[in-house]
C-alpha cells in the first residue's frame, strides 16, 4: 500500500472543524483506494492563540521542521500533502509535496502578509474551488493545480434528511469565534429579530470560553465541537443556513446545507461562487438580515434544487474520483 503523508497543525487534528474532517475522509477514500494516509503533526505548539504577535502561525511552522521531517522519515513517506503554507519548505527535503490550502493569502484574513512568501514557492497544489485555482495562477503564477472539492457525507445526508421536521423561524450558523468570521452580525441580527431562533455552532471547544465575552441574546443556542452526524441533524431542522464569513477556501458547512436542502444566504465574494443554485443566496453587510428574513418567510420549508447540486458537485463520491485520478498520476512519481 502506498503512504502519503498529510501534514497540518497539531490544533487541527484535535478540532472538530473542516481540517479534521477533511483529514478523515482523505484517509478513508485513501484506504477504498489502496493509499495508506499519515496524519503528521508538530509534536507542540508554539502558541494557543491565533495572531499573537511573534507568535504567528508561519513562525511557529519553520521552528517545527525537524519533528515534522523525522516523522515523515520514520515512516519512509516519499509523498506529502501539505495544508499549511509555513510548510512549503517541505519541498527541499521530500521532492513531492503538494499544498492543499486550507486558508489562503486573500486580504480578508488576518495574517495574510505573513502567507504571501511562502506561496510563491509553491509549485503544485490541490485546492478546493475553481476561484482558487485561478487564484493561484494570477497571483503566484502556480499552474500545477487540480481542483477537488471536499466531499461530505452522501450516507449522513440521507440518513438525517426530514424535511418534516424542519423549523421554519430556524436559522443556522456554522464558524469560529474570529473576526473574519463575524459572529457578531449573527448575534445582531438575533438582537434585531427577536422572533427567529439563532443557532451557532463553534468548531471548537476552545470557542466556549472566548464566547463569553458576547452578550448573547436569549433567542440564540450556543454549540460547541459537534460531531458530523450531530452537524447533519441539526441543519436538517434548520430552515436556512446563513454564512456571512469574509473569505473561505471551500466552506464547507455551505455544501452540506446545500445537500440538506436548506435555503442559503452567502457572501457575494468570488470565493463562494461555486454555491450555486436555485436557493442560494448572496448578499452582503447592508443587505443579510433582510436575505435572511426573506428566506426564512418563503412558503417553501426546503429545496430539492439545492440538495440536487450539491450531490452532483460535492458528494464523497466526486471527492474520491477525483483523488483517485490525482493519485494514480503524482503517487507514480518516485525521488
């Protein structure tokens, strides 16, 4: 069986957000495909914060080097697929290292000064989104890159489809408490309508302490670190899932919404533009809580557009195609 290493930050794997379950499925479509995935990791972190000054995420990555080469060793790993941009030094040492960004240089993210100079020395590249593989080529001149998108889960989609019980003044969130994220406008508009029931749901369990400085209005339910299954059955009651982050590199609660069939309220950046269908919505600052009104007041309780697309252009099943074609090409690639 061949082995093919994915490096991320130790915080990663431990989290229940998109890298962790990004992780597991790559190394269950791996095994259906005869590749064994290491999940490897910096053995410490150089910082429990994000943006700390000095203590910046890429500077933590450069310092961790030699316990992330010696596990890459240890296992005689050839192949590495990278999701950090502070690791793309990588390639100095193991030939065949491709990124596969889980955040990227765009202005909107905090930090993405810090990112810019690792990515001009990436020279191949998994991504997400079309956007980013345009991205990548205006920007840093990469064209090495192939698109394949992070699959969810075609059995939990069907196993907590029901439509009758959705609730119809339910609105659902899905983020990190971090600016970028603005879970503040949630809680805003939860203040503004008082008649909706506000879920957000936090990645982490590291959220429930830094939420505590919110005042949260009583018509809004804090969860934290749900499992896939529990995500699933929660959107399924959910009447429309609202995103109002600045930036992401898949965004991947909006494709399980989709497959659940609710109605969807993004951003209008380019980064989201391969949500869309029937009922998906984009909007902005000046213009979300009214989106949001408008859809939780729509006579339909769920869309059968919507879940089409996306188990026509998200499910595990494209995941696994498309790894399967990456893999037989770049795993016959030796030192």
């Amino acid at each position: 069986m061949s082995k093919v290493g994915l490096v991320m930050r130790k915080i990663q794997f431990t989290e229940a957000q998109g890298p962790r379950v990004f992780a597991e499925r790559l190394q269950a479509i791996g095994r259906e495909l005869g590749v064994e995935i290491v999940f490897i990791s910096p053995e410490r972190h150089v910082s429990g914060h994000d943006w700390l000054p000095g203590y910046e995420h890429e500077k933590g990555d450069l310092v961790n080097y030699d316990i992330v080469l010696d596990q890459i060793y240890a296992q005689g790993i050839e192949h590495v697929i990278y999701t950090v941009s502070g690791f793309t030094f990588l390639k100095m040492f193991i030939k065949n290292s491709v990124l596969f960004p889980h955040s990227f240089p765009d202005p909107a993210l905090t930090g993405y000064e810090m990112m810019k100079p690792f990515y001009t020395m990436v020279d191949k590249a998994v991504v997400q989104t079309d956007f980013l593989k345009r991205q990548l080529a205006s920007q840093f001149g990469v064209t090495d890159t192939t698109v394949i998108p992070i699959g969810f889960s075609e059995s939990l989609a069907e196993k907590h489809f029901d439509p009758s019980q959705v609730v119809e003044n339910r609105i659902l969130w899905i983020g990190r408490d971090e600016e970028n994220r603005r879970p503040d406008l949630v809680l805003e508009y939860a203040r503004r309508n008082p008649d909706k029931e506000v879920f957000m749901v936090f990645g982490g369990e590291r959220y429930r302490e830094s939420t505590k400085k919110y005042d949260i209005p009583g018509n809004v339910k804090l969860r934290f670190a749900l499992t896939q299954s529990q995500v699933f059955e929660l959107m399924n009651s959910a009447k429309v899932y609202w995103s109002c982050s600045k930036f992401d590199t898949f965004a991947m609660p909006l494709t399980e919404a989709l497959a659940m069939g609710k109605i969807v309220v993004k951003p209008e950046h380019p980064c989201y533009d391969h949500i869309s269908s029937s009922h998906a919505f984009a909007g902005n600052e000046k213009n979300w809580f009214e989106l949001v009104n408008m859809a939780a007041a729509s006579p339909r309780s769920w869309s059968a557009e919507n879940r089409d697309y996306a188990f026509e252009k998200f499910s595990s099943r494209v995941m696994k195609e498309g790894y399967q074609s990456f893999f037989s090409s770049w795993l016959s690639t030796t030192r």
